[in-house]
C-alpha cells in the first residue's frame, strides 16, 4: 500500500473521527454556535492539525500534548461548560488514542516478529499505526453510548468530587503510558519489552473500564439515595401535615361549639357601648383563622413539590419576601419525582438566594406557577433580584468567589428538562430587577 493512500484513508479515519466526537460532545455540552458548521469546521480544523503532526513524526509524547493543548482551547472556543469538563473530556480523548495506537504497535510488534521501534521507523507502518487506533477508537465511540448512556454522562461531569478523582486518575495513566513508550520502543528484545507492554496496556484498559463503572454504580447509588431521602422527607411532611390538620380541625371544632357564647360576648359588649373590647375579640377570632388558613397551604397537587414549596414559604416567611404559588403538576409527566424536586429544588434555591441579596426596603417576591397548555407542561417561575446579574454566551455567571460551585443548579435543570426533550429559558429584566424562567417540556402519553 502506497504512503500517499495511506495519508489519505488516515486523514479520511480522523475526520470521521473527529465528527462523531464532536456530534456526541454536541448531545454531551452546551454549544456557543451553530452546531452544523461548527462540527465542520472545528472536525477540519482538528484533522488538519493531526494530519501535521504524524505526517511529520513530530515526537509521540509532544504529539499528544500539543494535540491535548489544540483540543483543550478548541473545545473552550466552542462549549460554556466548565474548564474542568473540558479538561477530563481532552484527557479521555487522549487516554483512548495513547491505549489504543500502543495496543496495535505491540500486537503487529508479534505478528511481524520486529521490535516496536523498528515497526514504526518505516513511515507506511507509522501511518497505518494511527489509521487502526483510530478505526478501533471509533468501535469504541459507537458503541459508548450502550455502556454509558448520555443521561449519565452529564450527570458524572457535573458531579465535581468524581470529576478531580477521575483527572488525577486518567492523567496519570496518560503520563505513565507516554513514559513508557519513550523507554519500550528502542528495546530490541520482543520478549522483554512488546509482551510486558501489551500486558500493561490490558491492565491500563481494566482499570479505565473498572473506573467508568464505579462511577455508573456511584451515580446509581446518589440516585437511589437521593430517593430514599425523598420518600422519607414526603413521610416526614405527610405526617407533619396530618398533626397540623388534627390541631386546627380540634381548634375549629372548638371554635364551633363556643361560636355562640362568643356571639353573645360580642354583643354584649356592643350594648354595653364598649366597640373596643368587642373589635379585640373580633381580631383575635381573625387572627386565629388567617393562621388555620394560611398555615401549611397545599400549593401543588404533587406532594414533593407541596414539600419543597412549602418550605420555600416558610423561608419567604423568616425573610421578609412575598410568596405565591399554584402549581398542577399533570400525572403524565417523562420526569421521576427525584428530577421534578431537582428542578423545582433548585429553581427554590436560586430564587431565594437572589431575594435575599436584595436591600431589605426593597420589594422581594417569588412566584411559582405550573400549568399544562396543548400537550405541554409548563413551568414559570418569577422573582426579584439586586440587578446584579452576568449572562455570557447565554448563560449566568456569578460574582461569587465559589464559581466552580455556583450555577450548577441552572444547568442541572437544563439537562433534566433536555433530557425529557423539554426546553428551559430565562429571562431578565434589568429595569424591574425581575428574573423570569420558562420551562416547556413535552407530555407522556403512555
């Protein structure tokens, strides 16, 4: 096989390569630009630049780095995620090409009976190196998604703590793996070095594998807890609920039986010309009954949602900040009661959080509302903010000094609502200092 055929079916291999990346890295991230000319122009790009570096048999390791380096700040160019997302992205995208490409240089080391470095002295095998990493990388890519479905991808890149373990890991490896070919090629000896370095490679593999599946069953785990912790809060809130309901209905059943001898009270002291004793019984009466009505009000139909309004309530209550909610929550819903508390959670959260930032003399409301209109669930949520607020690339930034932490809660809710094929907007409006966010997702009609 010709080195010009050679070139073109691994330029061929990358650019498809690189495609497929980056229309999973489209399902996986949050796009800046047109996503149809930007896996084009981004894929050339890409190609472009690794075409160059092995044509030209730039050292493995640098070929890598700086391959690791043009991903790294394309990827920042093109996605709003975090740096940290990007960077285990690029370093995992390396891991499979370093893995891979030593794999297939060992294994043809056998076949051939020559050492590695001699195999990959002619520039035709070089090549063709890569063109089968790559192939072989591509099966690989094709086949992810059965072992890592996207849903619990996204929740793995947002979930930091797994995030740092998973870098430290993977880089490592990456290191260890570049140390070692620059030790293993030049041995002649096939025995001594192809053998222990395909073994390695096969433990390398397990151990990545082993990893990816600690973190699946680590997300299952949060997940499973999460709901025990939901189904033991709606316990907690039912019964809660049921004493309330116990006392003001005795509190009203002893309104009713004394009902009359506090008529007779009041209109005694109205003969007796004393209306001020008798507007002080009335305001007791008043005041006692606001409680009984306002106390504990059901402001959805789902009770999870009844719980985290309710205490949002409670909060408004404590800060000073005015609260409205009508929520109907429809039984047909792609959404389990562990992503619905996630969204409404959070939309909580950040509603208050805002709030409280405000001036105390200011004036502080939310508002929650959720209704179904054609075929839609909707969600709207409506609260006053300081008029502090950064938005780059469609997205909030924050002024606090924990960023890495803050504003996950906003992407969370945009990947359960995408996930459910739903869309999720906000809003901003900068002369009423009011924050507005719409969430529009589609109803199951199974």
């Amino acid at each position: 096989m010709s080195e010009q055929l050679i070139q073109l079916i691994l330029f061929i291999l990358i650019y498809i390569y690189n495609v497929c990346q980056l229309n999973y890295f489209n399902k996986l991230l949050t796009t800046r630009f047109s996503s149809r000319m930007m896996i084009i122009f981004l894929s050339l790009f890409l190609t472009l630049v690794s075409m160059f570096l092995i044509t030209y048999k730039i050292f493995i390791p640098l070929t890598y780095f700086i391959l690791s380096i043009v991903l790294y700040f394309s990827l920042r160019l093109c996605f709003t995620d975090l740096k940290s997302v990007i960077f285990i992205i690029c370093i995992n995208i390396v891991f499979q090409l370093v893995l891979t490409r030593d794999i297939v240089i060992g294994v043809s080391s056998l076949i051939t009976n020559q050492s590695m470095y001699t195999l990959v002295q002619d520039k035709g095998n070089y090549m063709l190196s890569f063109c089968v990493s790559r192939i072989i990388v591509l099966f690989i890519l094709f086949n992810f998604n059965k072992l890592l479905p996207l849903d619990v991808a996204k929740k793995i890149l947002m979930n930091i703590p797994i995030l740092k373990f998973t870098i430290l890991v993977k880089g490592t490896l990456v290191i260890l793996m570049l140390n070692s070919n620059y030790i293993d090629f030049y041995s002649a000896n096939i025995k001594t070095t192809t053998i222990p370095l395909l073994m390695n490679r096969g433990i390398i593999a397990l151990c990545y594998y082993f990893l990816l599946f600690t973190q699946i069953q680590q997300i299952k785990f949060k997940e499973v807890e999460l709901n025990n912790k939901l189904i033991s809060l709606q316990l907690e809130h039912q019964e809660e609920l049921y004493k309330k309901r116990d006392h003001y209905a005795e509190i009203l059943r002893t309104y009713n039986h004394d009902f009359k001898s506090v008529l007779t009270n009041i209109s005694y002291f109205l003969d007796q010309g004393d209306i001020p004793k008798a507007q002080e019984i009335l305001k007791t009466i008043d005041s006692d009954i606001k409680v009984i009505v306002t106390e504990n009000q059901c402001y959805s139909n789902r009770l999870i949602v009844d719980v985290i309004l309710n205490s949002l309530s409670e909060r408004c209550k404590q800060a000073n900040i005015e609260f409205n909610a009508e929520c109907s929550i429809p039984d047909h819903l792609s959404l389990s009661d562990l992503s619905l508390s996630r969204i409404f959670g959070n939309l909580a959260n950040n509603a208050y959080e805002a709030c409280i930032k405000q001036d105390q003399h200011d004036e502080r409301k939310i508002t929650f509302k959720s209704y179904i209109k054609d075929d839609f669930f909707i969600i709207y949520t409506q609260n006053s903010f300081n008029g502090e607020i950064i938005i780059e690339h469609n997205r909030i930034r924050t002024t606090k000094q924990n960023k890495k932490q803050h504003g996950v809660g906003i992407e969370s809710i945009k990947n359960i609502v995408e996930s459910a094929n739903g869309i999720a907007l906000f809003d901003v409006n900068e002369e009423k200092n009011m924050f507005r966010f719409y969430i529009k997702i589609p109803l199951s009609h199974e």
